[in-house]
C-alpha cells in the first residue's frame, strides 16, 4: 500500500510513523522500530468491531543509560518467568539486584493480567447479551505496555494501524481501553489525538488529563488524582499533621499528585517537611537518599505517589534500614497491592498504612471464568505461559523457560489461591469492567443510528467494519447507562464520578498484612471510621507529626525567618491581650472594662482602684490630716488662752487667728481627696483647696505687710501704719480670698472636675480619679495661689532683717520657701504619679506647705509662750529695737 493510495482517515499516521523511521512501506511488516513482536505477549479474538487493550503485563525493564554519555537505545521489555521454587537463581543475578537490601521481583505481574482477562470476560459477556450490540460481536487484541511509554507507543500506534507480527492484519480498532499510567496515557492520547481515536483509561489518574481541550480524545473510568490529592488533605487535616514528607515518582502521576495536595493543604497551615523523587531508571542511587532525608526529618507522616512496585522498594530499603514509627499515606496504585501485603519483609514497616483506593465492586461470574482459564486457549500468547510457569513452577510448552520442567497438563487453577483468581476486592479489575461497557453502549447508541444529531457520517445500521473513531468518541461522551450494581454512570468531561475507599494496612493472622476499608469518599464527603483504624506498632492514639508543638493558650505563634509556617516560635501575649485557643495566631485584646489574667488565657474584670478610707496610705494621709488640724487647733487655744500677752498682741492676733483657721481648713480639706470619686467631691475637693490656701496666704500676705508698714510707722513722719488699720486688713483678706472665689465659680460652672474612669495607666486596674475638667481653670486656681506665695515671699524677704528681738518677717520668709519648694516639686511628681498615688501626692503637698506653714510661723510663738514665758514682756520683744537706737 503507497501513501497515494491509502485512506485519508490514516494518513497522519502514516506521516507520522515515516518521520520517525518506524514505518516502511511492503515487504515489512508496520511495526515500532526496535520493540519487537508486542502480539507474542498479548490476547486477541476476532470480531465485527475490535477493541484494543494496553495493560502493564510485565515490568521492571533493563536499566537504561541515562548518563548522557551515548545516545539511548530503545530496548526490549526483558519479560522474567519465574516461579516461586527457582526464584534464588534469579536474585543471585547481580543486574537484578536494585540495593542492598532490595531484590528485585519477577517482571511477570499477575494482577494486570486480571485486568486483561476482565477485558475479555466483559466482551464475551456482552456478546451473549441479546440487548446490547445485537447482531454485533466485540473482538479485542491485547497487547503489554510494560509499564513504559515506548512500549506503550508502540502498542498504540499497533492498534490503531492494524499492524502486528501477522502482516495479514490490517483492521485497526477504532478505541483503546487504556492505558494503566498517566505517562503512557498523556503520550498515547497526545499521538492519537489528531486521529480522533478515543481512549478510555481504567487507572490513569493524573489530574492534567481532565483538560479537555489539549486530550479531547481521553476518557477514564477512576476519579482524577485531583480528589485523590484532595483526600489525602483532607486525612491530613482531620488527623492535626502538619508537617509531611512526600515522596513521588518523577512523572506526571507523582508530581502533579503531590502538586495538588500542597495547593489543598497550604491554606489549612500544612507545610511539606521534604519533597523527593525517584524514577524507575536510578532506583538504585534514589533510595539511599530517600532512605536518608526520611530517617533525618522529623515528619512522621510520610505521601507516597508511586506505582505498587516503586513503593514496595522503597518500603523494603525502609525496612531494611530499620527506620520506622512512619505513618504511610499511600496512593492508589499501591494502597490494595497484594503483592505488597504478602511480603514477608514489609509486615511491620507496613503496619498502619492509610491509603486512598478506588472504589470495590463485585463483578458476577468472573472468578470462575478466570479459574477456567488454560494456555491453551491462546496458544500463540506467552502471557497466560507465563503465569503459568510462575503459579506452577512449570512450563506448559516448549517455548517456556528451559530452566522449568514441563507441565503434566493436569494443571488448573480451580484450587489456586493466587493473585490472579483473587476477585475479593475489585478495584481497577472492576474500573477495566466498566470501561468496557461504556464503550458497548456507545457502540450501541451509534450502531443503532439513533435519531441524535451527530457531525459525522453514521455506519450502516449493525455492522461495524466502517466505524470511525471520532463517530466513537462523540458517543461516548454521551453514553449515560446503568450498571448491573443499579448505579448510574456517565462522563463528566472525560471523567468518572468520585468515589474512593480509604483503606488501613493491618496485621492479619498469619503473620502478613491485610487491608480493611475504614471509611470511603463520596464526592466532597469524607466518611472516616476513626476507631477502627490501627497505627504503627499496633498503637489506637493518632500519631503527631508536626514540626513545633502547638501554642498552648495564653501564646500566639510567632514565625522563624526562613522556615516554614508549621516551624514557629510559641510568644506569650501581651498584658491585655489573652489567646484562648491551641495553635492561636494572634492574641485578642480584652474589652475596655477586662484585663487578661496572669496566664493571659481568660479575660477579668478590671480591678477598681482608688485612694479608699480603709486602704493604708488612705488611712495614713487621714490621720496626717486630723492630727495637722488638732495641732492647729491646739495652737490657736493657747494663743487663745495667752490672748492677753505681749507676744500675741504683738503678732497682730485677730490675723493670727484667721490664719490658724485657714490652716486647720487646708488640713481638713485633704479629707475631700480620699473616697470613691463622685461628682460633688471632684468639685469640692478643688473648692475646699483653691479657697482654703488663699485664704492662708492672704493672712500671711496682711500680716507680712503690716510688719513693713509698722516698722516704717516708727520713723519720724510715717503716717503709713493709720492708713491700714483692722478694717482694712480683714477687706484686704476678704478680696484676696474673694478673686479665689471668682476664679473657682468660674470653673466649676464651665468645665468643673469630674470623676473619670482611666483604663490606661495600670493595665489590671480601672483607675478611679477626679479629673480637672478645665486645664485653664485648674492652671488660674494655682497660678494665682503660687503668685500670693510669690509676693508673700518678696515682701519677707525684704523685711527679714528689721530691727526687732521677734521678727515674725523672718519666719514668714522660711514658710514661704517651703511652701514654694514643696508646690514645685508637686508638678512633676503630680504628673508622673500613676493612678491613686496621684490624688496621694496631691494630699501629700498639701499636708506638707500646711504643716510648713504652721511649724515656720507659729512654733516659736508657742516655744516662747510655753516653755519660755519669761521672755513674754514687751522688754523682750523690743529688747534689740532699743539697742540700735
């Protein structure tokens, strides 16, 4: 056949193939360069319409030379036969040996081989269904994609050219049912695409085969890797981990796995300890280093995406090297591995594995179709020869393995226990199951020329040799069917339903590892039976892995520069702020009235603090006051009682005793400071004090001037004295005070003090204080009483040296600078002051500048009338007068 005279619908085919140096025209048969004869290793029946198979039957090729020193080859997939009595000569052969702790395995895998003879049990079923396909019957050919893209190419490209070891065939199938691995399917359908040739995959799970536009031609009967990722984030965040190792194999299938997961999980605060690769290629170099990075990270949950055997090679170097106390997320493809569960090396490493599973269903009939299963019923497939030579230890013909005796033809596997005859628990052989039927119906929807619209051309009604590919394809995104379970299935964009089985890896009673389903996803849902999952070394406690333990109430977490956010530093919240919660971010600041406690866990009512009548400074600045008050009141009894003597008559008395009674009121009025604040003491307090100590000042500022002018009325035409007599001294007291007066009622009526609540000086108390309302009122109320002192103090102080054996100009001035130096030091001391040991303060200047004034003025008076009243004769006082004159 020349490219002229070949059909349009294979022509990109053909150009495609002769680019690529693997097609030539006659003599030679169509085939993939260097891969050999694919239909040895496969299954094949004629019929109407053919449906192709690519399934992994053997595995574990050559090692390629991937050191870049010499363009690769493409080699042949080394397909071992093996049984179980002559498996030691294959482990003694060093190119088999992956490490030291890892022996390779028989490259025939029995599982896939399930799969394949489930492909051939679903088309005869469906032959003998008189409902589905009548007048139709489905053939198949099955060949190995031995678990690598070149092979799995090469069977595509087989398939769909109709080319084969037998150059008489030339029909190719219009639909693939696979293959197993993303890798291959992404390869495969990216080929096939522009042919329009449908594929639908039983376990290629990558998420990046949902886009429909760059794989129109894919379709799968398991749930994307996706919800598989999405899942394990969900296991991940009911479980508390947040630090996880992820190991994957270095294709689209591990690392769009571990992709996903990351994406779902970062947002709950879940931070991957370590990411790691391997391929198939160097598994020899990668498992030490995963070895290692596992044994040195303090994750104690480990994610696996990698093919069953991958994972089993890890799992034995693990084992090997003894790192245990892992917990194992596993994915899919190795999670319900019977091989895997039925190795002696990984029963205790293995213990506790939670792993995603696709969803088990049984299928009626085919444990005994496949415990009927002989070679001889294809006679020219190694594959069926080879499992026959690993169940029974013997070769069925001439062409099997030499080093096997010959079988005796006796052989069944009606009493096998084995893989193969095992339909327990049917996953992917179910998945497989499936897409052969929704390839039926869509054969049946488009054979039977439905009313439907469709773009493309219909083949006669019944028969089947004209179908093409992309007729195919348009009904099979359409097909919508019920299975025999009753349930409804149907395409979502080239994607199955979600539903998954989460299974738990715990020891059985052999001694080996069995799986049990502990719970299952249905679409977003996930339902986990907690209780009957086992850990690792048979522990029921969840097992943490987490990179810093948890804040514990009271802290917040604080994170390290550079590392990642489950690495964290555990900061105590500041004082007013509590956290209430484990793991809180931040802390939370209390309400205005409430403070945190000392553990900073719990909000509290504030304590209320203020200067109280039975707190102890309270009870001493009261006492302080009374007894300034009955010395006063002491003092202006003897003075009363003396009222006669020289000395007293000689101090202007009626002053003096005006003056006691403004420093008996300043002492009282101290009482006003201590107590809850209220609004009528707040006003009070600074009433009683502005008036009080004017009223003081003025009877000292009279008594300081009368003494000047009594010294100058002693010099000859001084007439100074009879101008301020006792009338004018009371007016001049009486208006001093009366401008006080003023000033106060001025502030009282625009912005009087009031009670205040201060939740900012002392964090765990409320502060109870008077405020002053008016800054300018209370600044005028000292301000006028500091320029009384002021003048006060001037006038003394020009007076202190007057001729007189009793100057009182001289005590005048001392009170006068203990007032001043008491008031100014007030000032910062008052603004520093937290709390009640303001108002403490306050009482404190105003007990001192009172007990000042007493003492300066009015103790030598006493000391003389009491103790001395010898020296109470006008002699005395006027004793020094005289000498100078």
């Amino acid at each position: 056949m020349s490219l002229l005279s070949m059909p349009p619908r294979w022509l990109p085919l053909a150009l495609l193939l002769l680019s690529s140096g693997a097609w030539a025209p006659p003599p030679t048969c169509s085939r993939y360069e260097g891969l050999g004869s694919q239909d040895e290793y496969g299954l094949s029946q004629d019929g109407d319409v053919l449906l192709g198979g690519l399934f992994p039957l053997y595995n574990q090729p050559v090692l390629q030379d991937v050191t870049y020193t010499r363009p690769p080859e493409v080699i042949n997939c080394i397909r071992w036969v093996v049984s179980v009595l002559h498996s030691r000569i294959y482990r003694r052969i060093p190119e088999l040996v992956l490490s030291d702790c890892v022996n390779s395995h028989p490259s025939f895998q029995a599982r896939p081989l399930r799969w394949a003879m489930a492909m051939v049990f679903a088309v005869e079923q469906i032959n003998r269904d008189p409902w589905l396909l009548p007048g139709v019957s489905l053939g198949y050919r099955i060949l190995d994609s031995c678990s690598k893209h070149p092979w799995a190419l090469g069977g595509g490209l087989s398939l769909v050219s109709g080319g084969g070891h037998n150059c008489s065939q030339v029909v190719g199938v219009p639909v693939i049912i696979g293959d197993a691995s993303s890798t291959q399917s992404i390869t495969l359908s990216t080929t096939l695409g522009p042919l329009g040739v449908p594929m639908v995959s039983y376990q290629a799970s990558c998420a990046c085969l949902s886009n429909r536009l760059q794989f129109p031609n894919f379709f799968r009967t398991i749930p994307s890797d996706f919800y598989q990722s999405r899942t394990m984030a969900q296991l991940v965040r009911r479980f508390g981990w947040t630090w996880v190792g992820a190991v994957a194999v270095n294709n689209d299938y591990g690392l769009l796995g571990v992709q996903v997961f990351s994406e779902e999980v970062k947002a709950a605060g879940v931070c991957l300890a370590f990411f790691e690769t391997f391929s198939r290629e160097t598994l020899a170099s990668d498992l030490p280093r995963l070895v290692r990075v596992i044994r040195e990270s303090e994750a104690r949950v480990v994610i696996i995406f990698a093919w069953y055997t991958d994972a089993g090679a890890l799992l034995a170097e693990l084992a090997r090297c003894n790192v245990t106390n892992r917990v194992f997320l596993a994915s899919e493809a190795w999670s319900t591995s019977d091989s895997l569960l039925q190795d002696p090396a990984l029963a205790s490493i293995g213990r506790g594995v939670l792993g995603i599973a696709v969803r088990a269903a049984p299928i009626p009939g085919l444990e005994q179709y496949l415990r009927g299963v002989r070679p001889s019923q294809y006679p020219g497939s190694a594959v069926l020869r080879s499992l026959w030579e690993e169940t029974f230890g013997c070769s069925p013909s001439e062409a099997g393995h030499k080093l096997l005796p010959p079988c005796g033809g006796m052989e069944t596997l009606q009493t096998v226990q084995s893989t193969f005859v095992d339909t327990s628990q049917l996953r992917i052989t179910y998945n497989v199951y499936l897409a052969v039927y929704a390839v039926a119906h869509a054969l049946h929807n488009l054979l039977a020329c439905s009313r439907e619209s469709t773009p493309y051309r219909k083949p006669q009604c019944g028969l089947g040799q004209n179908i093409e590919p992309r007729q195919l394809l348009h009904y099979l995104d359409k097909v919508h069917f019920t299975t025999q379970l009753g349930q409804d299935f149907y395409f979502e964009g080239g994607d199955s339903q979600v539903v998954y089985d989460i299974v738990n890896w715990q020891a059985s009673l052999d001694g080996l590892l069995q799986y049990t389903t502990v719970g299952h996803v249905e679409g977003p849902y996930l339902i986990l039976n907690d209780s009957a999952i086992v850990w690792p070394s048979g522990r029921d406690t969840v097992p943490q892995s987490i990179c810093t333990e948890p804040c514990h109430p009271g802290t917040r977490k604080a994170t390290r520069k550079g590392e990642p956010i489950c690495c964290f530093d555990c900061l105590p919240c500041a004082d007013g702020e509590i956290s209430n919660s484990t793991g809180a971010v931040h802390c939370d600041r209390c309400p205005p009235a409430f403070w945190s406690n000392a553990h900073h866990n719990e909000c509290i009512a504030r304590q209320v603090d203020f200067l109280s009548f039975d707190d102890s400074m309270g009870i001493t600045l009261m006492g302080v006051s009374v007894s300034g008050a009955f010395v006063t009141v002491a003092v202006g009894a003897v003075f009363l009682y003396h009222r006669h003597t020289p000395l007293v008559r000689a101090n202007n008395s009626e002053l003096s005793f005006m003056l006691l009674l403004a420093l008996a009121l300043c002492f009282l009025c101290a009482l006003l400071f201590v107590g809850r604040p209220s609004p009528w003491s707040c006003k009070a307090q600074h009433l009683a004090f502005g008036v009080s100590f004017v009223l003081c000042l003025s009877c000292i500022l009279v008594k300081t001037i009368v003494v000047v002018m009594a010294f100058r009325s002693t010099r000859p035409g001084a007439h100074a004295v009879k101008w301020f007599g006792l009338v004018q001294q009371r007016a001049s007291v009486l208006f001093f005070t009366c401008i006080q007066a003023a000033i106060c009622t001025a502030w009282l009526s625009l912005s009087p003090p009031h009670p205040h609540t201060n939740t900012g000086l002392q964090g765990s108390k409320v502060i109870l204080e008077c405020t002053v309302g008016s800054a300018l009122g209370f600044g005028c109320v000292l301000g006028y009483i500091g320029l009384l002192a002021a003048v006060c103090f001037l006038l003394a102080f020009l007076a202190r040296k007057l001729p007189d054996n009793f100057n009182e100009a001289k005590f005048i001035t001392f009170s006068m600078l203990i007032f001043c130096a008491v008031w100014v030091a007030f000032v910062p001391a008052y603004v520093s002051s937290p709390g009640r040991y303001t108002v403490a303060v306050e009482i404190f200047a105003i007990l001192a500048s009172a007990s000042g004034l007493l003492f300066c003025i009015f103790a030598p008076k006493c000391y003389i009338i009491v103790l001395m009243p010898e020296n109470n004769t006008k002699k005395f006082l006027m004793g020094r007068k005289s000498s100078h004159q």
